[in-house]
C-alpha cells in the first residue's frame, strides 16, 4: 500500500501527514477494520469510493469526499461506528481521519487537497 501526505492548497497546511492509499478491490475492502484508532494526521485515502460504511468500526470518523479535481465536495466530521454514508455521486474518492479532523485542520466544502506520494509499504 502507498503512503503519502495530503496538502491542503487553500490553508497551505499539511491536513495528513501519514496517509495510507487504498486503491484496490482488497485494501479498500479491509480500509480501517481492526484498527482501534487513528492518530492525528492518519488516514486512509479510498480510491475510486463514493460512500463508506461504519459496520464493525471501533471509533468514529471525519470523512472527506473529494471530487476528481481533488476538491472537497462534502465533509462528515463525525460518523459514527455502525452508520453509513450518504452517497455522493460526484465523489471519487474519501478521505478517512480521526473525528474532528476537518475542525483541527479548518477544513471545508471547496478546499483542494494535493497527494503526495512518500513511499510503498
């Protein structure tokens, strides 16, 4: 799985510092379960995702949907274990923090993220 950090362009802060890329069949099937929590500036970059799902999940989430442009195009700072998602069909790709990150880092609707790949685990 690659790993890398997200820049967010409008706040020129570093929002992720240790972002895991999941983007396979397997590693978005498996995304954070088992995991009991993540540290700040952890994540999980889905790739390609439009909707996640809590089920089996020990801690919420901040989730962020980005478009293909790499803008936010909808944020949930606190979805709970055992919820679901909406589905957000111009998304093509989520973001997943510890909750309360989009407050931490004052994240919103609009801020453009940028990836930038560090290694290969």
């Amino acid at each position: 799985m690659k790993i890398g950090r997200l820049h967010n362009l409008r706040t020129g802060q570093i929002v992720g510092e240790k972002v895991w890329k999941a983007d396979s069949y397997w590693t978005r099937f498996r995304g954070l379960l088992g995991r009991s929590s993540l540290l700040p500036g952890e994540g999980l970059l889905l790739n390609p995702c439009q909707q996640v799902h809590m089920m089996g999940m020990q801690f919420p989430l901040s989730v962020w949907f980005l478009d293909n442009e790499g803008h936010i195009c909808a944020l949930i700072d606190d979805l709970r274990p055992w919820r679901i998602s909406p589905l957000i069909r111009n998304a093509v790709s989520i973001i997943e923090f510890p909750a309360g990150w989009g407050n931490v880092t004052c994240t919103q609707l609009g801020d453009e993220l940028v990836w930038e790949g560090q290694e290969e685990l």
